[in-house]
C-alpha cells in the first residue's frame, strides 16, 4: 500500500514558476506560502491534491491528479492589483497520492488512509481560522473537508454542490460517489443541497434514500428547459442557511466540454459556474471551496481546465 506524500509550496517554487515582467506584480510575487502559515494574516489557504484513487475506486476514469499542476502555475501569473492583493492568499503545499493496483480493494483501502492524512492538515487549517480552497483530485476528498471541519470547529456543516452526480451512493467502503452520503451517516453533514443533477445518471434507489435524508436537490433537465431557474433555487437553499457555516463544491464535471474525470457535452456554462460560485460567496458564511474532478491529458486540456479553475478561484476570494 503507497500512502499520501505532503510536499509544501516554498518560496524557490514561486519564484521559478513565476514570470516577472517589468512594470507588473503578479501573484507569485505577493503570494504567501507553507514558510508563512504560522504568522499568514491573510484568509485563503490553497491545498492542492494529485491523486484519482477516489475516482478509480468508485470504477471512474483516471485523470484527476492533473488538476492542481493545471491550475497553479497560472495561478500564479496573474496580476496583483487592485482588484485582489496576492498578500491575501496562501500557497500550503500538494498532496500526492499513487495506487498502482487496479484492486477495487486496495482502492477502497487507500481514499481511507488518503481520508486520514487530509484531515489531518486541513484540521490545522481550520483551527487557524483560515479558508481553506481545496483543488484538484476526486471528489473523494469533500469527505475529510467536511470532517476536519467538524472536529476542528465542533459543529457540522452544510454543503451546496452544483454536479451532475450527487455522490451519494451507498457506504460500500469510500470512493469519489459516496462522500456525502459518509459525512450525513457520520454526523458531519447537516444539510446537503445538490443543484443541477443530471436525470439519466443518478440511480432512483440514491435518489430515493436522498429524500428520506432529508436532501435537497434538482434536475439540470428543469433549468434547460426552463421550467427552474438556477439562481432562485441556489437562493432558497442559502436562505435557509442564513449565517451558518457553508462548504462550496463545484465539480468540474458540470461545466459544458470540460476536460474532468466524467466530461459532459451537456451542462452549465463556465460563466454560469463562476456566477453560481460568487453568488454562493455573497450570500453566505463560506468555510471552504472545493473544485474537484478536472481531468486534463494534454497541453490544450491543461490549459482549459487551468484558467478556469483560475477563474473559478480568483471570483472566490474577490467576492
């Protein structure tokens, strides 16, 4: 069995990942990172993942560990100004995990100890009191957000998800499809609003077992035709919230032609994504953010799913 390797983001690897341009501050130039967490006075905390042992346990496709490495040297060519001051954010480190098995098993085996080593540094995170953005991976890893949260704060939280999975399938050992449905058996998991599911890709026996949950969710079906209205939906949901603690997630596989663990040619929009995301943000307590699934395997797919994750992330902490 491998087991997850931390390395932190130090400051040889701005540098040599950052391109300075005269007359220009970019993000890696202001950014703070693992050196810094101790005295950080800023509120966002970036944790990158590489691993798709989470999708591959949950019989998916590889791909997810590419995510992160998409993401951040972008990240950090984008300009400081007066817009969004890079002192504010916080580069922690990755967190690499490999499985060479292709053993459900050993799979299963492995998103638990991946589990373990998670909670344990965003743990640390939440006690000190930073908002953790939490990219690349599964979505697997929503699981050891909402318990760190839990044990780091004491209180359980509630989570509003736009996917087309619900990931709330049936606790047969953890994978990237049942994180919700472990934090809502174990105590975690308050409540739980997924917007946007996909009809004809989550079981009527999950649906069913949502319901008794007391889960909310709706159909990606309704909004295409018209008959519900995204932003009202995210509304109700955020207004029963009120000022309670929130986990954001967005799985990549929702936006349109997005290369992630399970690409859709039909879905939200990117600019649709990242209004859902800021709406989210301005109208709630939010305690972390999650962009899980992106799956690029090539230079063009990098480049997609890194800028919009860029996106995605820089609309979070401006909001």
């Amino acid at each position: 069995m491998s087991y997850p390797i931390f390395t932190p983001i130090q400051k040889e690897y701005l540098d040599v990942n950052t391109s300075v341009r005269e007359g220009e501050t970019k993000l890696g130039q202001v950014v703070k990172c693992f050196d810094d967490f101790d005295d950080f006075e800023g509120r966002y905390v970036v944790v990158g993942v590489r691993e798709d042992v989470g999708p591959r346990a949950n019989l998916g496709l590889p791909g997810a560990k590419n995510g992160f490495d998409a993401f951040v040297k972008r990240f950090l060519n984008v300009q400081s100004n007066r817009f969004f001051s890079g002192e504010k954010v916080l580069l922690y480190g990755v967190i690499d995990f490999e499985i060479q098995s292709s053993s459900i098993v050993d799979l299963r085996e492995g998103v638990c100890e991946l589990d373990d080593f998670l909670v344990e540094h965003l743990v640390t995170i939440y006690k000190k009191g930073y908002v953790p953005i939490l990219i690349g991976g599964g979505h697997n890893n929503a699981y050891p957000l909402m318990k760190a949260y839990n044990l780091a704060i004491c209180k359980n939280i509630n989570v509003v998800n736009c996917d087309p999975h619900a990931d709330f399938r049936v606790l047969e050992s953890r994978h990237s499809g049942n994180s919700f449905s472990y934090a809502k058996e174990q105590g975690f998991l308050a409540r739980y609003s997924v917007l946007g599911l996909h009809q004809s890709y989550n079981s009527e026996e999950m649906l069913c077992r949502m319901e008794e949950s007391g889960c909310y969710f709706t159909f990606f079906e309704d909004y295409l035709l018209g008959k519900r209205d995204l932003y009202k939906d995210l509304d109700s949901v955020l207004v029963q919230y009120k000022s309670e603690s929130v986990g954001l997630e967005l799985d990549l596989d929702a936006i349109v032609g997005m290369p992630s663990s399970a690409y859709t040619p039909s879905g939200i929009s990117l600019e649709q994504a990242r209004n859902y995301v800021i709406h989210t943000k301005q109208a709630s307590s939010v305690v972390y953010l999650h962009l899980p699934e992106g799956g690029p395997k090539n230079d063009v797919e990098s480049a997609v799913v890194g800028k919009s994750l860029v996106y995605l992330v820089m609309d979070f902490m401006k909001s």
